[in-house]
C-alpha cells in the first residue's frame, strides 16, 4: 500500500494578505518549492541553489516567516550560527467566499475536488484519471502522491482510503450544526465491471467510523452522462449518488439509519477541520472495492459535496 499525510493550509482571501504576500514573489515561490522538496536548509544553501545573493534570499526568508509559511531555528554552525528553514505547508489553498453572505444561510455548501486528498492509503488495483486521459501509471499506489492528482476526475482502489479536509465552517461561523452531509457518487470496482459485484464502502468523519453503505455494482452497462469518449467502455461508467447524513439522533444514507453515531459523537467543536475518509475497512465482509466519480465523470457532475446545516445562535454576529 501506498501512504501520505500532507499539510494543508486553508485561507480565506480577504482575511490573509500578510499570508497572501509572501507567495506573491517568483523569488519566494522558488524557496518554498525548494524546502518542499528538499527539506530543511539555511541561507546559504538556500543562496547556493536558487543562484541568488544572501542578502536577497534573507529578505525573502524573513517575508515568509512573517506570513506563518515557513519556520527558522537558529543553530550553532561550524563558524557562529545559522538560520535553518523548513516549510510548513505542502499545499495552500485560497478561498474567495463571501462570508458576510455565508453568516446570513442556514447552510453552507463546500465541493471538494476528488484529487484533493490529503492523505492516502490504498491498495492496487488502483488509478486515478483526469477527463482528458489516465495519471500516472495503472495500479501502481504511488502515484497517488503525484501532484497531478488535482486534476482526477475519477479515482478507484480495491482496499484502503482517501482521506480529505474540510473547513469547519460552522465554528468559524459560530453557529451550531445540526445536520452534517457528504454526497458523492460512488460504486464497486472490479477488474472490467460487474452488475453482481458488492462492496461494503465506509465513511470515517474525524477518525469515528459512522458506517458503511454496499455498493451493488460496477456499473459498466452504459455510458455514464458525463464519462468522457475517449474512456473504454470496459471501464467502470458510472456510479450511485450517495448521501451520508450524520444528525443528533444518528447516521443515515439516502435516509436509511445506518448507526447510531451522532454529531456529538464527531466533537465539530474542537476542530478548525472536518476530515472525511472514504474507503474500504480491513473488517469489511464484501471488500468489493471503490470509485469515486468527480466532475466531469459518471451521471453526476459534480466533486464531493459537504453540506452543513447550522442552527443559529441569537447573537452570534452582534
């Protein structure tokens, strides 16, 4: 199997411009890029590898430590002390929502584009592919760290997990959730397909399994609506839309109960993020496997979708 865990950052637009700043130089970018794939280095490193002056890369250094995108720790060098520098972030993400109209919803909506896991585990047979062509290379796990993953369209894995993080919009709101839902189109996945070819799937919302739903199919009889032409029919076409509900009274999909986890039981409150996995459990008794349809593919077009449903507390916004 194949695992990652990457650091994501979540901005909203208007209320990061000192974070903002420090990408908005090719200079900067560089360094960043540069301690993402090297790891930890001080100026002179720094000064040696991207070809400019200490002085310059200095700069920049202390407009990224400003901006919370990289860290420094001062340690002895051979002659004095040095500056090392390491990133804390492998990928930032920015968002331009209105918050003034999200404070005034009894929801919110946030779509999640399939490839944007943050972390992964899976189990060949596996792929992923875009709505142009396939990514990577067929059944080989690690591709699932290629950062063209961005661009999936359509993922699948026989066991294991994907794993994604939501913002928690309810407490930036400070508003209380009474009812949280994930939707994604989904199916079985079996080499070619197979009308007859269950698999028991399983949601996990911040590390509480909150159940499982069985696949029925791989669904290979039509074209899905929005699967691309070039895809071989061969290939899984389409999936069923799914909706997990989690309430104060339990857990239900498309409104059948499923268990009895509750959103207390999930403790929104302490965190900034909701992390939603979608896998195969090892305990599974149909482990069938998984596909996962995003925009551009399937019957459905759309990504993931989280959708909160927020009771308003009387002076949360006076």
């Amino acid at each position: 199997m194949s695992t990652f865990k990457r650091k994501f950052l979540t901005l909203v637009a208007e209320e990061s411009p000192e974070t903002l700043r420090g990408i908005a130089s090719p200079a900067r970018i560089r360094i960043l890029k540069l301690l993402q794939t090297q790891g930890p280095l001080n100026v002179n490193e720094i000064s040696d590898a991207l070809d400019l002056p200490q002085s310059t890369i200095a700069t920049h250094i202390q407009v990224l430590e400003r901006s919370g995108l990289i860290a420094t720790e001062t340690l002895k060098a051979s002659k004095g002390q040095q500056k090392v520098c390491s990133i804390r972030y492998d990928e930032i993400i920015i968002r331009f929502d209105d918050q003034d109209a999200l404070k005034s919803k009894d929801h919110v909506e946030v779509s999640m584009p399939i490839g944007l896991y943050t972390s992964c585990d899976v189990s060949a047979p596996c792929g992923l592919c875009s709505t142009e062509s396939v990514l990577g290379v067929l059944d080989v796990p690690d591709f699932f760290l290629d950062p063209n993953r961005m661009s999936a369209s359509l993922i699948w894995f026989r066991r294991g997990f994907v794993e994604y993080k939501f913002p928690n919009n309810g407490k930036v709101l400070g508003a209380k959730i009474d009812r949280l839902e994930f939707v994604m189109e989904l199916s079985s996945e079996v080499p070619g397909t197979s009308l007859d070819w269950p698999s028991e799937i399983s949601l996990w919302v911040n590390n509480v399994k909150v159940g499982s739903w069985i696949s029925p199919s791989d669904f290979g009889d039509k074209r899905g609506l929005y699967t691309p032409q070039w895809w071989k029919l061969e290939g899984s076409q389409y999936g069923k839309l799914v909706t997990w509900q989690i309430s104060r009274s339990g857990t239900s999909v498309n409104d059948v109960q499923i268990s009895d986890v509750t959103l207390d039981k999930l403790e929104l409150d302490k965190h900034h993020g909701i992390r939603l996995r979608i896998g195969i459990d090892d305990t599974a008794r149909h482990p069938g496997g998984i596909n996962i349809f995003g925009r551009g593919f399937g019957n459905y077009d759309q990504d993931i979708v989280m959708r909160m449903h927020l009771k308003r507390q009387p002076d949360a916004f006076v």
